[in-house]
C-alpha cells in the first residue's frame, strides 16, 4: 500500500501531466500538506523529487511553478527515447530469449487503457515499451524509459496531438516483435520509428 507521500507525489505528477495543474499556477509546501494529508517536510520532498525530475522549477521563499515544454523539446525527448529503445531492440535481437519476446504478444492484444490506478498514464502502451526493456536484463533502460514516457503523455495532453489519440499501437507493436524475433534489426526499427512518429532521417 502506497504512503501519504507516495499518493501525494503521484496526485501531483498526473496533475502536472493531465495539464490540471498549470504552468501559470504557483504550488506552495504548506497547501500541499494540507490537501494531501502529510507534513510541510514531506511536502516539501515530495515538490523537491519533481524539481529533480524537470516537472517542477523552484523559487525560493515563493512557491513551485510547473516547467514548461517547448513543441521542439517534445521532439528531442523522443529522439532521445527513440534511441534508448532502439538499444533495447538491438540488446533483445542479440540476447533475448525468444519465449519471453513471444509473451509480449499478450500485450499487443490489450487495449490502450490505464494499467494503474496510481498512475493513469501507464498505459498498456506504455507497458509494452517498459516490458520490452525490461526484457534485457538492463534495470536502468526501463528506469530511463519510464521518465521519457510520462514526458510523452504530457507532450500529448499540452500539444493535442491528434495523430498520438488516434493510433493502433498494437499494430506498431506486433510487427516490432515480428522482426526482433527474425532478428531483422532494420524493420524493427523502422517500425519503432512509425510508433514513436519520428523522423528517420533525425535519428
């Protein structure tokens, strides 16, 4: 079960992906505290971890405000994680074992709903892309992916992307796991590419 300070942390965080809380809004310790049921210290910690992941900036002796993000650092931030499960492909075509890659197929069967009340942007989209890291062994690749996935959801709700709402991912999805497990390292990321909407030729 969940402390007071973990569910207040995960209040705001979807607060701040699911655009509720504003870049025009000021966040202050002590109204923290008093909604979420906890101490101005752990208040405090809990706004303090959200600067340190880039969701919040601090001003002292005032208050939190939420970071903004730019339409041009929402491309970069899926460069970046492009290129993270890019090495997860390439790890999963060398070392993966084929009968867990073939498990993840149940996941492409599932729709794109939320798979934790705690965190309603943790999709079984984004489970996929975690699962799929999480397949190599590597803990660091699905703890780096994580933050690149909550930065999407966020891009999505700010920037209204259509296309992102409207896609079928288990397509994507299917056809990646198809060719990780042909070991065809070029298909399966030309198909990342397609699920991602990223450019080829910026990658």
């Amino acid at each position: 079960m969940a402390s007071r300070k973990d569910s207040a942390y995960y209040a705001i965080l979807n607060s701040i992906i699911d655009g509720t809380i504003t870049t025009q809004q000021l966040i202050l310790e002590q109204d923290c505290a008093d909604t979420y049921g906890i101490s101005k210290p752990a208040a405090r910690e809990v706004l303090q971890r959200l600067c340190h992941e880039n969701y919040l900036k601090s001003y002292p002796r005032k208050g939190y405000m939420v970071r903004e993000i730019t339409p041009d650092e929402c491309i970069q931030s899926q460069q970046v994680r492009y290129q993270l499960e890019a090495y997860c492909i390439r790890l999963l075509i060398k070392n993966g074992d084929p009968d867990e890659i073939r498990a993840l197929y149940a996941c492409t069967e599932s729709d794109d709903s939320p798979a934790d009340p705690m965190h309603p942007y943790l999709t079984n989209n984004t489970l996929f892309h975690l699962r799929l890291a999480r397949l190599t062994g590597n803990r660091y690749l699905e703890e780096a992916l994580q933050t690149y996935l909550d930065h999407a959801s966020r891009c999505v709700v700010i920037f209204h992307y259509p296309a992102a709402t409207q896609k079928d991912y288990t397509n994507y999805h299917a056809r990646i796991l198809d060719a990780i497990l042909q070991k065809d390292c070029e298909t399966a990321l030309a198909c990342l590419c397609e699920d991602l909407m990223v450019d080829p030729r910026d990658v």
